[in-house]
C-alpha cells in the first residue's frame, strides 16, 4: 500500500497515539471535576461528557486495530500540563461561583486542545486516504465541539447568574 510508505504516515501514528494519552488522562481526571463542581448542571455535564470521552478511546481503539498501531506508551505532555493546571485551581480556596467559572475554562482550554489535535488528525488521515478513520475522527471532533459549545452556554446562564444572585 501507498500509505505505508507515505511520511505522513508516522506523524499520524503519533498524533493518534498523543490523542489516545490525552483521553486518557481526560478520563481520569473529569470525575474530580465533576466532584469539585457546586451547580448540578454543570456537573451532569461533565458527567455525559466522561461518558462521552469513554466511547472516544474505544474510537481510537478500533483505529489502531484498523491501522495495526499501538496505542499505548505515548504521554501527551500537553494535556497533562492543562490538567495539572486544572488540579492547581481545585486547590485554590475559590468561593462556589468563582470555582465554577474556573472548572468550565479549565474544560475549555481541554475542549480547545482536543479540537485542534482531532482536526489535525482527521486531515491528515484524510490525506492519506483512509476515509472510514477520517469519518471516525470527525465524529469525535463534532463531540468536543458541541462540548465546547455547551460550556459556553453553561458558563453564560448557571454561573453568571447565580454570581448575580449572590
Ligand atoms: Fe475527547
Ligand atoms: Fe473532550
């Protein structure tokens, strides 16, 4: 096969394992965010999305049975840092609020990394021709989207509000 010999097939290997190291970690580490949460909504909101980010790694599971890759032993170094950064806010003495606030950025910049790296991954993929992996790394891109999206609005309605309130 082409693809085999293609350089471009190596990076993708890479950035697949990388990604598989972030879920991973991600999976770890959304349970305590959904502990530290104080609003219910937002808390079942990190509670889908662990669910959610579950059904991701059985993704890159079959991807790398399909292209016979590894997925293991690879840290990613990225998301480790974002999610220590995470943990150092749960250490902070943050009134309810202002912790809420704090937990959906740090989600974001989660959100934003996975983003990046599934959008990378699906054109490469893209470009070398492997169409059903492509298709799979795009689901899961619609999925940190949508992710996103819902942390804004979350961010938006339940903590500015009860803020206000308060
Ligand atoms: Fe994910
Ligand atoms: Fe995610």
């Amino acid at each position: 096969m082409a693809e085999e010999t293609n350089p471009l097939n190596e990076l993708l290997h890479e950035e697949l394992r990388d990604l598989y190291s972030a879920e991973t970690q991600i999976v770890k580490a959304l349970p305590k965010m959904a502990k530290a949460a104080s609003s219910p909504e937002l808390r079942r909101a990190f509670e889908r999305h662990l669910e959610e980010t579950k059904r991701q790694v059985e993704r890159l599971d079959q991807i790398g049975e399909e292209l016979e890759v590894k997925m293991t032993g690879k840290k990613c170094k990225g998301m480790e840092g974002l999610l220590a950064e995470g943990r150092e806010l749960m250490e902070e003495d943050l009134e309810e609020d202002a912790l809420d606030a704090g937990l959906i950025g740090a989600a974001q910049k989660v959100e934003h990394y996975e983003i990046a790296a599934y959008g990378t991954a699906r054109t490469h993929a893209d470009m070398l021709g492997y169409r059903r992996i492509a298709k799979l790394l795009q689901q899961t891109l619609n999925e940190e989207g949508a992710t996103d999206k819902k942390l804004t609005q979350l961010a938006e309605s339940v903590v500015n509000y009860e803020a206000v309130q308060a």
